[in-house]
C-alpha cells in the first residue's frame, strides 16, 4: 500500500518536475543571451574608444557615434529575438505540458 501511495505521488508530481525543468532551461538560455548582450555592449564601447582617438574632426566624431549607436541598436534587436525565441518556446512547452497532464487527469 505504502508503495503504491508512493508511486503515485511520484506520478503526479512528475508535472512539477517538468515544469521546473522547462523554466530553468528558459531562465539559462534568457541568462546567456544577457551576457552575450552585456558582452558585446563593452566590447562596442572599447573599440568606439579606441577609434575615437583616430578622429580628427567634429564630422568623424559624429560619424564615429551613428555606427556605434547603429551597433547597440543591432545589439538590442538580436537579444530581443533570441528572447522572444526562448520564451515563446518555454511557453509552448508549458502548454503542452498543462495539456497532457489535463488529458491524463480527465482519463482522454
């Protein structure tokens, strides 16, 4: 009996596992695409500072900031996508996941 209990309550708490699993595996991915982010963040402002020394008029220094704003710009879009991505993917996941263990729980 005492088994019995046992195996069922690891059987309905195998949804929670999952759904745990399915939001660390979003929040690692929504991590890794923050450090890439930050990353490329600093290394726009080192090289943006490493040319800057290079200008010699208000013109080049002007020239200098629109492609290193265009670059944070390009920057924030990808991330924004690969967000997007992740996250759609987790709920897609946690939907099917509600849904399985609804039909499972309705007897479907």
């Amino acid at each position: 009996m005492f088994q019995d209990m046992n195996k069922m309550f690891s059987q309905s708490m195998g949804p929670f596992k999952e759904l745990a699993d399915i939001q660390t595996k979003m929040l690692e991915e929504l991590t890794k695409h923050q450090m890439d982010c930050t990353k490329a963040f600093i290394e726009a402002t080192v090289q943006q500072t490493r040319e800057l020394q290079n200008c010699k008029t208000p013109a080049d220094i002007l020239e200098l900031q629109k492609a290193y704003a265009k670059e944070l710009e390009e920057t924030l879009k990808s991330a924004n996508q690969q967000n997007l991505k992740a996250l759609s993917e987790a709920r897609d996941a946690m939907q099917a996941l509600s849904e399985n263990a609804l039909d499972k729980f309705s007897g479907s």
